[in-house]
C-alpha cells in the first residue's frame, strides 16, 4: 500500500533542505514550489514514522507557540496543538468562541497590536480569523514566523497541505489524478488553497457546485493558463464516475450574509452509498471537516472514505511546519 511505503521510508531531511522554509511565514499555498511539498511532505513523513515507533521527540523543547483563533475551531487547533506538545514545545492559547470574546481584540484592539504583544512572549504564532488577509497582518507585525490557519474565505494553507499528504499516502501520486471539488466554491478557503497547490502537478479538475457557489474566475483562469484541464458541472454523480479523489465542502453559514441565501444552498449536494457506488473504482473521499450533511454516515465504512485519516494527518504536517520554519528539525 502505498501509505506504509511512503511512510516507512521516509528519511530526516538534509540541513540545506530544511533551510528551504527556515524562517517562513506560512500564509498561502501559492507561496510554495514542487521542492518545498517535498521537504513538508517527507518530513510530515518522518514524524508519522517517529510516532509510529513510540520516539519521544524534543525538536521544539524550550519553544513556545501561540495558538490565536479568533474563530471557533476543532480540529485545526487541537492538530497544531497537539503537533506542539509531541515536539516537547509548550502552547499558550486564545480560543474566542462563537458568542463570547475574551480576548482584547473585543475590547477594540487592533489584530497588528494584539500579535505585536503577543510576538513578545512566543516563539511561534499560529492564527485563524474570520476577516480575509488577517494573517498578512500578523505575519507584518510579528518578528517571529507566523501560520494562517484560516482567514475567512482566504487561505487554509495546512490545511491544503495535510489534503496533499493524504492523497499522496492513500494514492500514492498526485500526477495524473482528476480531482473532483465539490460544495461551496466560492467561498470555501480549504478547496481555494488545495487547487493552488495541486495546480503545481499534472491534475484534471472538476468543480462541481450550484451557480451561487461556483470557483472564483481568478482561480479557474490560473489553472487553465498553466494547461490544466478544468471542468465546472452542477452533476455530481457524472463527476463521481471521473473523480480519483472526490474532496466534498460544507456550505458555511458564517460566511452567508442572510440566512435565505443558505438555506437555499445548504443541502445542495449529499454524497451517499449510490454515489459512492455509481464512482469510480478507488475512488478517495476527502472533506475538510466537519460534516453537516454533505456526505452520509454509511458512507464512512467505505474504504475509500479517508476523512477522518485526513484529520489525524494534520498532525504530522503541523509538527513538520512548526520545526521547519523555526529552523528546528533536530
């Protein structure tokens, strides 16, 4: 299988690899090249293997990261945080939750002050906020290296990442694979970073979503200006029949401006045991997470349906990010 090769023979990068990031922001998955997803990639891979063997692992020892969502969050927090702590680094957090801010962003503080402080007593910061392009100002007021982890309907970068690394394990390629998008295009973070970064490979593309949803123009004009095939449908059963990954998004109700709007989107595409039946053989099952009702729970016996491995992903590749670009893989 191509997931325990990938894995099991994953080596510690060379220094001049790891030089590469030292010393990065990471704000958008445009940022990267093909060598710098191969440093993140096998890195990624080493700390799986390192878990794996049960290795008690001291590359951030000393270190401390800031965990800053200014937007609810699972998921990607608890990974980042737990992508720390198995470094043997310590993490100090603000987690503002949906109706209630505790932060001195509340009291009226701008984001460029509230990081300037912050960067005082950390080593690293990781952010997520609800405004698009908050991490460019973190990064801009911070000395040390920042990490979006999710601006509004801008860019999930780790989140691509960890995508990327799960396709690669599940499938053992990223060249030559039609990627099947479906859901909320249009303002979906996660979909926007992972077809940046797949626009690097030789990939097809189908986007699948209602007209109220659809990818933005700058994006499908980017990938068909480098050659790539691209296919926009409001049919997701003919794109199952194409897809080597199918990568299903939630609708977001925070980022509607009424409550009309979504409702009459919301349900638009689920992903159930006929079309998992009627896809294409190996056909691999990603979502961002987390689930509403986009894909049905009898789905996830389904061998292809990789999500919840997805998840458990982000680990790897937020342990690799943090140690990269503190200059830290011992």
């Amino acid at each position: 299988m191509a997931y325990s090769k990938m894995v099991e023979k994953a080596q510690k990068p060379l220094k001049a690899k790891v030089s590469l990031l030292e010393g990065e922001d990471i704000l958008t998955a445009s940022q990267f090249n093909r060598e710098q997803l191969s440093v993140i990639m096998n890195s990624a891979a080493y700390y799986e293997k390192a878990l794996a063997k049960k290795k008690i692992l001291r590359d951030m020892d000393g270190k401390i990261m800031a965990a800053l969502f200014f937007e609810p969050s699972t998921r990607t927090r608890l990974s980042f945080e737990t992508a720390m702590h198995r470094l043997g680094g310590s993490v100090v957090t603000v987690a503002e939750s949906a109706k209630a801010q505790t932060s001195s962003t509340a009291k009226g503080e701008s984001l460029h002050d509230s990081i300037t402080a912050v960067d005082k007593y950390v080593d690293i910061i990781v952010v997520r906020s609800p405004i698009k392009g908050a991490a460019e100002i973190a990064a801009n007021a911070a000395e040390h290296p920042v990490i979006n982890a999710g601006d509004g309907a801008g860019q999930h970068p780790t989140q691509a990442l960890l995508d990327i690394y799960t396709i690669l394990k599940e499938k053992g390629t990223l060249n030559g694979l039609t990627i099947a998008v479906v859901g909320d295009l249009k303002y979906g973070r996660a979909p926007h970073s992972l077809v940046e970064l797949l626009s690097l490979y030789d990939c097809n593309f189908i986007f699948i979503s209602p007209k109220e949803l659809v990818m933005p123009k700058d994006i499908t004009e980017k990938l068909l200006s480098k050659g790539l095939k691209v296919e926009e449908t409001d049919n997701l059963l003919k794109a199952a029949e194409k897809a080597d990954v199918l990568y299903i998004t939630r609708v977001q109700k925070e980022r509607f401006s009424t409550a009309e709007e979504y409702e009459r989107v919301k349900d638009s595409y689920v992903v159930d045991d006929s079309i998992v039946e009627k896809g294409k053989g190996g056909m691999l099952i990603l979502h961002p997470l987390p689930r509403v009702n986009e894909i049905a729970v009898s789905v996830d016996k389904c061998p292809g349906a990789a999500y919840f491995r997805q998840a458990g992903n982000g680990v790897f590749i937020r342990m690799a990010l943090l140690t990269l670009i503190t200059g830290n893989l011992l």
